[in-house]
C-alpha cells in the first residue's frame, strides 16, 4: 500500500498501484488535486520512497467499487519554460495595455486644454 502526502499537508492512504494509476477504495473528487498542493508531493511505498516537485494530475477516473484511479506526473522543464514564457507574455500584455491607456489620458488632457 502507498501514501502519498502533498504540499498543503494533505494525506490519501492505503492506495495500490497499478502500473501507473494509483487505486483509491474511496472516490477522489479530481478537484482535489489543486496545482499548489502539487508543488511537493512525498510517496511512502513498497516500492519506491521520495518527494518529487512540481507535478501535475494527468487523470481522475471513476474505478471499480465506487473508487478512483490517478495519474500524477512531474512536470518536465520544457512546459515550466512553456508556462514561465506565457506567464511574461501575459504580463507584458497587460503592462502594454496600461501604457497605451495611461498615453490616451494624457493625450486628452493635452487636447483638452487647446
């Protein structure tokens, strides 16, 4: 049986492991699984023991008997670089906004007083 406990302190107990899909006797709403409490998440097993940093939930299916089945994976450096880049381009995009609005105050305020 696996543990697996996650950033926010949050615990899910007695999983089995099935390939890759963790097994849950009780129904895991995927919902759960915020992407904070991914940043850190320790697996206690038979199997393998350790933290990995910055996963991310591939799926949350309904399994036999009213259970769940999920896959958690690390995220690779290529989509932090994908997301670091989308996030600056996200907040160059709203900076340029500002500027062009803060430009267009000023120019009717220029006009305004001719």
């Amino acid at each position: 049986m696996y543990k697996i406990e996650f950033a926010d302190g949050s615990t899910l107990d007695n999983l089995e492991l099935n390939g890759n899909n963790f097994i849950s006797a009780e129904p895991i709403d995927p919902e759960f699984f915020k992407d904070e409490m991914l940043t850190s998440v320790s697996f206690t097993g038979p199997e393998f023991t350790g933290t990995v940093q910055d996963m991310k939930l591939i799926q949350c299916i309904p399994w036999e008997n009213n259970g769940s089945a999920f896959i958690l994976a690390e995220i690779s450096m290529e989509e932090k670089r994908q997301n670091l880049i989308k996030s600056i381009l996200e907040q160059n995009s709203t900076d340029i906004t500002d500027i062009q609005s803060a430009l267009a105050e000023l120019y009717e305020t220029f006009l305004g007083g001719i």
